[in-house]
C-alpha cells in the first residue's frame, strides 16, 4: 500500500502521565491515538503539552474526542445544554491546540423534530457561532464530524458531508461500524468502503485546515500535504438498523480487510482508530490494516 496509514486506539492508553501514554502505543505497535473524553475531560494542558512533544518525537498522530455532550444543532442557540456543550467543544480544541492533535472529533446531533435540512442549517450555524469564540481565544483547529448508528436520526454519512461542505474547517469521520449498522450489515466487500471514502476525499481541504504539530496552516498549504482520512471501525452488533455495542473483532460481520483495499485506491493518508472493546482486537485490526496479518474470515451464516 503506498498510503500511509497510521492505526491506534479509541482510548490513551495511560492516564499516568504523558510518558507511559507514549511507551504503551509504541510498545503496541500504534501510530495514532484518539484522546478520549466521550465522559469528560481527565487531562489538563500541561499534560497535553507534554503529551504533544512526545507523540511528535515518536511519530505518534493524535486527536482528541469531545464530550459526547458536546453537539452543534440545539433547538436554540441558548440555555444551559447549548452554553455547556460550547464549552466543552472550546475545552476539546484548546486541547488540541496545547498537544498539536490533528482534530476534534464530535457528534453531530439529533433532529429533535426537526427536518433533516433545518437540523443541518442549525448544526452550521452553531457551529459558526463556536469559531467565533474559537478564534478569540486562539483555538481555531480542526473539527471532524463523526457518522453516527442510528437509521433514523441525523448523522448518515450525506448529513456529515453536507456539513463539512457548509463549513470548510469541519471534515467527515467516518464511523464503519456505525454505516454498517445503519446499511444493515452491507459493508462486506471493497466496493462500499471505496464510494464512502470518495464522498469524504471529495470534500477535504487539502492544506487549508490541516493542523499537526503546532505547523502553521499556511505553511501546510504550501507543502501540499494531503489532509488524512480520519475513520473509527471496530465489530458491531446492530438491530433494525441501529448500533447496539461495539464487539470483539470476529464476533460480527464487519471485516477491515475490505477497507485497507479500499484505501489503496486512494493517495490520501489515513488515520484509523479502533473502538474495539478489547485490546486484542485492536491488534488484530493494526496487523490486518497495516497487511502484518490474514483478516478473519467470515462464518458462513454470518456471511449471509
């Protein structure tokens, strides 16, 4: 495969200190770790600093998952719930700001009764209002907006690159564990990983809103570096077409083997953070991705 990719996981590793954190990818054989405060914040900015120097050193790509309070498309743009989950996405940036992390990832919402094209006008233009505060303070980073498991609210993959079309700062994560719930098991093949990936590699910036390492984003643009993919997979179980938990890998149906052949249509760089409940299974995704190991096959019944 001539695109790089980097594998690591949904949680870091240590909570020690910035040290074992770094020693624990490496030691697992990652390259990318998606710092997780789903639950809350647990790191404060001399930690992300520290952090940041040393996954710079060792090549270690980072970024950073908001609160999972932390949404854009409010009913209204006020109130307790909207003002805590500016805060928290202002907390999530500043963060990566402090350790160089190329983004934070958060969701997009719900339609709470709304259209799906009024929840989307809603998202763009909270999250205007948030990059605003953002480049008061000198947090103006990268956002990614995450596809999300459920059928029937917003989240699908259209939704989240319309966003991103919307709001040049913001790009798609695509979650393909959640698709495969939503499509109701039907990322078995190569073919839907490609068309996925070529909806998101459509609207990505190159350049203009890549930020790693503290690098300036003009000076990125100059380079013509390629902003990375940036994807969440794991197994899934799902039921009418909603997530219902993560699952050790082999124990569902999505494989990643289809998808390391469809990135190697692509030039564009990726970043793959494994959701995996278990440790093993994130290994066992690493090697597959990175072409170490054999994919695990799919029963027969599974398989149908």
């Amino acid at each position: 495969m001539s695109t790089l990719v980097r594998v690591g996981p949904a949680r870091c590793p240590s909570r020690e200190s910035p040290e074992r954190a770094i020693e624990l990818l490496l030691e697992r054989g990652y390259a990318a770790c998606e710092i997780d405060f789903e639950s809350g914040f647990w790191m404060d900015y001399p930690f992300a600093e520290r952090l940041g120097e040393l996954a710079r050193d060792a090549d270690v790509a980072l970024s950073v998952h908001a609160p999972l309070f932390g949404f854009m498309g409010h009913l209204e743009a006020s109130g307790r719930k909207f003002t805590s989950a500016v805060g928290a996405l202002d907390r999530s940036a500043g963060i990566v700001a402090a350790s160089g992390a190329e983004l934070v990832v958060f969701h997009p919402g719900f339609l709470l009764g709304r259209s799906r094209e009024d929840a989307i006008t809603a998202v763009v233009e909270q999250l205007g209002t948030l990059r605003e505060r953002l480049e008061s303070k000198e947090r103006a980073v990268p956002f990614g907006v995450e596809v999300m498991g459920r059928v029937r609210d917003l989240g699908s993959l259209d939704d989240v690159v319309d966003i991103s079309r919307h709001v040049g700062w913001v790009r798609p994560v695509l979650d393909f564990a959640h698709m495969h719930a939503t499509s109701d098991g039907a990322y078995l093949e190569k073919e839907p990983f490609v068309a996925a990936l070529g909806a998101v590699d459509s609207v990505l910036a190159d350049g203009a809103s890549f930020h790693v390492h503290k690098s300036d984003p003009k000076s990125m643009q100059d380079t013509g570096i390629l902003v990375p993919f940036h994807i969440h997979i794991s197994d899934i179980a799902f039921a009418n077409r909603n997530e219902t938990k993560h699952l050790p890998y082999g124990e569902g149906t999505l494989r990643v083997g289809p998808l390391r052949d469809a990135l190697a249509q692509f030039d564009r760089p990726a970043t793959i953070i494994s959701e995996s409940p278990d440790e093993a299974s994130s290994q066992i995704i690493k090697d597959v991705l990175l072409g170490v190991s054999e994919d695990t096959p799919l029963t027969p019944s599974r398989a149908t």
